[in-house]
C-alpha cells in the first residue's frame, strides 16, 4: 500500500530530527505550490508500504496568523493525508497539546509522538501516556527522535490509521455558553446552507468565523456574500456580549476553554511532577550566563568570532587542495589541446571559473557547519533575544536577525533563503525593510571575492579583517532599514512573542544534513548559472577580437625585439621552451632580457584585446565614474559579471587578468598573488571595492526572490538602484578620504 | 495579592494571569503560547537591554517585550 504521513508540531519538538530519522537520505526540499515556505519530502519503506512523509512547517497554532500555519493547515484539507504524526514535546505538554487540540477539532486522523520523553524524565516529568491516549482519543507513542526509540511503534500507529481508512469525527468542546449558542446557530445555518461544507465540517466553520480566522472569512465571503454576513453579524452580536459583560473577546475565551480542555486532561494523573516545577533546568543555569546582561554580550561577540576561526582555520586547508587540482587540470588541458579559442574557452572559462567558484566549497561547508551548530543548539533564538532592543531601534523585529543571519550576517549565508525567511515576520513594514537589507550581509557569494581581497593585502589580519566586514554589512543593513521605515516604509512595529527553546545537543546527522542541504544548494548554483555565465563572459571578454593591422602591430614589436640580439640568443630561447622545465637562471642574461621584453609585449597585446572585447568595451566606458572609487575597467568588467552572481566577480577577475597577463612563468600564482603585485591594486583600492561588493546590487536571483516575496517587481528593481547608488556613493567616499589622507 | 501589569514584575517574582486585554494578532499570539487568565508564570530575567522580557511558564521560556507585557495583568503575592 502506498500513502501518505504528515509530520505536524510545534517549533523545537522535534519534527525534523524525526523526519531525518525516518527518511535519511531519501528526502527532498521544494516549496509549497505559490508560496515560498520549504516543503520537506521524503519516503520510508514500511512493512511492505511505501509512505510519503511531508514534514509540515512547525506552527503553534492552525489560525492564520503565519503562512506557515495557513500552508499546513491547507495542506492537511486538500491534500488528506492518510495519517499525521503530531510530534508532542514531552517537556513542555500543556503547550505542545494546544496544537493538538486544534487538529482535533479540524477531524484530522492524528497520532501523537510523545517526543523527548528522556529530557522530561530528567526534568522530573513521567507522563502516563496510555492514559493520555484514552482520554484523547487517539494512539500516544513515546519516542525520543534524537535515538531513534519509538520510531517503528510510531510509524505502526500511523499505519493503522492509515489503512483504517476511517475519518474521525472532529472534537467538539464547550467554550462556554455564550460561545457554544452563538456556534450552535452558526451550525444551523451553514448545515442548511451547505455552506463550504463540501471541505471543512460546518462546527469548524462556526469556531473559525467566531475566531475571526481572515482566510475563513474571506473564503466564506467568496462563496456566498449573504451567508457570511449573516454569520459575521452573529459573531458580532456574541463579540459586543462578551465586551459588555466580561471585558473580553470570543477568541480570548476559545483559547482559554481549548487550555482548560488541556488541564482537565492533564489533572486526571496524564502527568506527574517529581520536583519543583520552578526548579531551574540545566538550560536555564546555561541562560544565566549566556544572557548575562554583561557576558552575554561579550559571549555572543566571541561565538561569531569563533566561528570565523573555526571556519578559517580548518575551512582552507581542503580549499587550497581543491585550488591545487583545479590548477591541474587547467595545466593539464592547456598542454594537451593546441593554441586557440577551444583551450582558451575551456581553460579561462570552464575550468577558472567553475573552479574559482567551487573551491570555496569546503569554506562554506565549515561556515555552514557552525551555523547549524547554533541553529540547532538553540542559541540563534538567544541571539534574537538579546538584539531585539537594538533591532527595534531600526524599525525591525528581532526576528529580523534570523533573516539577516541566513543571508550572510554571520558571513557565509545566502540572501535567498534569508528573505523566504522574513515569512516568520507577520508585519508587512519590518518584512519589506528586512527583505531590502538583508542582501547587504555577507553571503556565501561574496564571501569568496572578500576573503580574496583579505588575503591579497590584508593578509595579516585575515580573522579580523573578516570580522570587521561583517560588523561593517551589519551597520550597513541596519542602517538602510532605519532609512527604509522612516521614509518609504513608515509604521508601527509588530508582536515579538518568542520561545526561547531548551539548548540541546545538536546530533551529528541532523548537522550534516543541514550543512549538507545549504552547501548543496551553492554548489547547484555553481554548476549551472555560473558555468554558463563564465562561458558567456569568456565570449564577451574575446570577441569581438583584434583586427589584423592591430595584431601586426604586435608582431613587428616582437619581430624588432628579436633582431636586436644574436641568432644565438633567439635560439637559446627556443630551445628553453622545448624543455618541459625550463630553469631560468641557467639562461644568459641576454636571452632573459628578450624573454622579458617579449611578454610584455604579450601583455599589452592581450590587454589591448581584452579591452577591445564586447566587456572592456563596457567596463572601458563606466571607467569615467568607476576610477573615483579606484576601480579600473577590469574591476568593472567582473562587478558587471557579479550582478549575475557575486562568486562570478571572481572567476571574471580570474579571466580578466590570466587573458590579461600572459606570463608563462606565472601559471601557478593564484589570482590573489597577481592583484597583490599589480600596479593597479592598492590595500586602499581593495577596500573601496570590499565596500562596494558588500552594498551594490544583489545578484539577480536575490533580485527574482525580492520581488515574489514583495510583491511587486517594483522592489526587485528599487533594491538593484537604491544598492547600486548607495555602494559607489560610499566606495568613492572611501576611496577619495582614503587617497587624501595618502594610505 | 494585588493585581499588577506584568511590566512591573521583578526578575524571580511569581504570579498568575489574570487578564490578556488585548485582541487581534498580538492577542492571538500571546494566547497561542499559554499566556491566558489562570496560567502560572515566572520572570526569569531581562535581555541585556532591559527588553524583552524572559518568563517561565507551562515549564517552557517565552519572551515578550515590554509594551507586549503591558497588556497583561498578573495576579501576584
């Protein structure tokens, strides 16, 4: 039998680890239809049954306060799942049930995961979960999802329910008289009706509308107009009752009831305390210090900091491997095919620039690595905690902080899924203003051209350097976004309302799948955009190409050169290009002194083709601005390339200069050797253009993504502009403070 | 016993909610994580800035900042 099982819970009980659990490698990421929250796929082969598992989005509740509630609550009406594993924190039952409580309501065929029943027994807390089972009405498994025990016991249930087939009649509680009367009539009339009966049961309509539940309503009043309005003045009438007589409202006394549900069934022995209940855990001894009003602080600047090291330090050792096989392979394929477009193609196009791009891969793997440590430790929520005072000062939301940490704010990240996770933000006003600035973080792409700069001149103080970029983006973003929410986007902010989740173990597995997943998603993004951009680029950079008289010209040079000295000379020449390693210092010193000449006629000769191409011709023509901020036309030539993505500034630099420079000798230097030695570059000119790569236009995925999750392409191209401007503005400022001052 | 918005709560102290005056999405949010009349809670600190604030209650951490907490009146000894 073949069906399908959805995983539903709170944030932090334990889905995902579950869900890794059971579907290891056999899962997917993709998005629900429309929308851009992850839909998490996977299959587990049971007993002869092929289960599909949805992992839905965590939620605390099924109103239509989030679009990850709406988006799991759609998914369980339309798509029916044969079964639901509910994932129930064991440590935390009374708030993990109310969830539940709300699938039994909407008739859903749960079973419920227990989960982290071990942390609950630390704590003190037995449940008796067979009586638990009998007073909801649906099967109770304990599990610990970490370990793995349970896992067969929970699948079996959701099994049965399964192959029962059988729909459970949806849980109908008392929230009071004046509730259940305004229900009962509501009831009546959507019965009578038949009003959108033919998808959700008609007590649930009644109990959305008094909740005022906005989807319900408006779905409702699509349907038929007149019954709606009929129901809303119902709701109404018991809404002004409630404001009279008890100074409240229907969905304040709905809560209310659906928690003393809880309690009544919690109270009958479900759950037995062995200690104190304010007894502090172990986590709240750890919170003591890390939320320290004077060490916290200081703990969370050395946590990021630490991450860097732990990043740099153990990131390039593997880079550099991979560096020194790429370099192989390019030498390799140039010796192997002739002189011409093909080789030149495959060796500056192909192989620099997909190499240049995945031999960051091991760097983003660590920095991943360690994001994932604090994502699942529980300290990312600390962070939030800490910095939502500061966040609000700049018209943001502390949540912000988890956008702006995806999208590179600790460096590393990614700007798309940084602004698909602004969706956690309810406020339209801080999502925009988060959407629009998280792209001035760090990201993955960028990281590589930073980290290059730092190491061509600021070589000394990589660690630091790199820190002070992301101090620098954050200032940045936070910046813009006051700018932002006082001018285009003005409003009042939104509720903050957050767990801070117990800090956990993170376990091995889910670690390296998280890591796994992100740095999977860059190295996609690698092999396709950018293989065809840096082919794309390389035809810009060739053609269109020297004409003859031009080409000539070069030749004459070179033939001028060569008839000032001896026959010998030119033959002692020749004879050292043969040899597969020709020592230089065993060459006279004549024939050193023609060697060099003729490369740099070379040199010119390819630069002047360079900047003859369909790029130097557009970077030649922004020079006019661009050389306030110390860019030349090379620098504007991979800027321009970076629009596609950043990690392409690299591979087009990477080209720009190995056209560019022609230095047989020199195969091995790595780019960041030839900027740090050409007359060009300066430390002050790789600082303009840190500054500008950190602010100017996001690159056009980010741009595509911005403009669905706003809305309107109106801010896909405001963000392109508005980044744009804001970077030369700042770059130049640095670059012409800097020259004045003669750094 | 006397009946004191939350915000004027002292780090440590205890006490049991007796109204959420707020409706809308801030009311919903709040009342999604348990904070509703009769619910036991406890301050366990502020975020170095004084704001939000950090509660225990149902045996879990919530956070809500200072003009949140407002709305909410806590019975307490």
């Amino acid at each position: 039998m073949e069906f399908s099982v959805a995983l539903a819970g709170n944030p932090n009980a334990g889905k995902t680890t579950l869900f890794n659990e059971l579907t290891g490698s056999r899962q997917h990421v993709g998005n629900y239809p429309g929308v851009t929250v992850e839909k998490k796929e996977g299959s587990y082969g049971f007993n002869g049954h092929k289960i599909h598992i949805v992992d839905l989005p965590g939620a605390y509740s099924l109103t239509a306060y989030s679009i990850e509630e709406v988006v799991s609550r759609d998914f369980l009406v339309n798509q029916k799942p044969e079964a639901v594993i509910n994932i129930v924190d064991a440590s935390n039952l009374e708030r993990n049930l109310y969830l539940s409580v709300q699938f039994l309501e909407l008739g859903v065929p749960i079973c419920i995961a227990l989960n982290m029943i071990d942390v609950a027994k630390d704590r003190g807390i037995e449940i008796d979960f067979e009586k638990l089972s009998d007073l909801i009405g649906v099967p109770v498994v304990p599990t610990i999802a970490r370990t793995g025990m349970g896992k067969t016991e929970i699948v079996k249930a959701a099994v049965k329910i399964a192959e029962s087939k059988k729909k459970p009649e949806p849980l109908i509680i008392s929230y009071g008289d004046d509730i259940d009367k305004a229900l009962f009539a509501i009831e009546k009339k959507i019965k009578k009706e038949n009003f959108l009966t033919d998808v959700y049961s008609a007590h649930w309509i009644a109990l959305k509308y008094c909740e005022k539940d906005e989807q319900i309503i408006s779905k409702g009043r699509e349907t038929d107009k007149d019954i709606s309005s009929d129901i809303e003045k119902i709701v109404e009438k018991v809404t002004r009752h409630l404001k009279d007589t008890l100074e409240t409202y229907p969905e304040a006394i709905i809560a209310d009831y659906r928690y003393g549900f809880i309690k009544s069934i919690i109270k009958q022995g479900v759950v037995r305390h062995q200690f104190d209940k304010d007894r502090l855990y172990t986590s709240d001894k750890i919170d003591k210090v890390l939320t320290h009003r004077f060490l916290g602080p200081l703990i969370m600047l050395a946590v990021l900091m630490g991450l860097y090291k732990f990043t740099f330090t153990y990131g390039e050792v593997p880079m550099e491997w991979l560096g020194m096989a790429f370099g192989w392979l390019g030498d390799t394929v140039s010796s192997v095919l002739p002189d011409g477009h093909l080789r030149s193609m495959l060796v500056s196009g192909v192989i620099d620039g997909v190499g240049g791009v995945l031999g960051f891969v091991p760097l983003i793997m660590f920095m991943f690595f360690g994001i994932a440590i604090l994502e699942d430790s529980g300290y990312l929520a600390r962070v939030a905690y800490m910095l939502d005072r500061i966040f609000r000062m700049f018209g943001l939301h502390g949540s912000s902080v988890m956008a702006y940490i995806i999208s590179g704010g600790i460096a590393g990240g990614c700007a798309v899924p940084g602004i698909m996770a602004t969706r956690i933000l309810k406020s339209p006003r801080e999502r925009l203003a988060t959407i629009l600035t998280a792209p001035f973080m760090n990201c993955g792409a960028k990281l590589p051209v930073i980290a290059l700069l730092i190491g061509a001149f600021f070589s000394e103080n990589k660690a630091l350097f790199m820190f002070l970029v992301t101090i620098g983006s954050w200032i940045a973003a936070l910046l813009a976004a006051k700018f932002l929410r006082l001018t285009i986007i003005r409003g009042e902010s939104t509720p903050f309302v957050m767990e801070l989740p117990p800090y956990r173990f993170p376990t091995l597995k889910g670690l390296l799948i998280h890591t796994w997943e992100r740095t999977w998603q860059y190295i996609k993004k690698a092999g396709t955009v950018i293989l065809g951009i840096s082919v794309i680029l390389w035809a810009m950079m060739t053609f269109p190409e020297l004409n003859s008289s031009e080409m000539q010209k070069f030749d004459l040079e070179r033939k001028a050169l060569i008839s000032q000295y001896d026959m010998s000379v030119k033959e002692e020449l020749e004879a050292a290009a043969q040899k597969t390693e020709p020592p230089a210092t065993e060459m006279s010193k004549n024939a050193q002194a023609l060697k060099k000449s003729l490369i740099s006629v070379d040199s010119s000769e390819s630069e002047a083709a360079l900047k003859n191409s369909l790029a130097g011709r557009i970077g030649t023509s922004i020079e006019g601005i661009s050389r306030f901020a110390g860019f030349d036309w090379r620098t504007n030539i991979a800027l321009v390339g970076g629009f596609a993505a950043k990690e392409v500034v690299i591979s087009t630099l990477g080209t720009a200069y190995s056209l560019g420079e022609t230095d047989p000798d020199d195969t091995d230097s790595s780019l960041s050797d030839t900027l740090a030695n050409s007359p060009n570059w300066s430390p002050l000119t790789a600082l303009s253009l840190i500054v500008f790569t950190i602010l100017y236009a996001p690159c056009f995925v980010t741009v595509v993504v911005i403009a669905r999750e706003s809305g309107s392409w109106k801010w896909g191209a405001f963000s392109m502009i508005f980044n744009t401007l804001l970077a030369l503005t700042l770059s130049i400022l640095v670059f012409q403070i800097g020259s004045f001052m003669s750094l | 016993m006397a009946r004191i918005n939350m915000r004027l709560m002292k780090k440590n102290q205890s006490g049991v909610i007796s109204a959420v005056r707020v409706d809308g999405e801030l009311g919903r949010r709040i009342r999604d994580m348990g904070l509703v009349p009769g619910a036991e809670i406890k301050i366990q600190g502020r975020a170095p800035l004084k704001d939000p604030v950090a509660m225990r209650i149902m045996g879990f951490t919530l956070t809500l900042r200072n003009n949140e907490a407002d709305y909410i009146e806590v019975e307490v000894e």
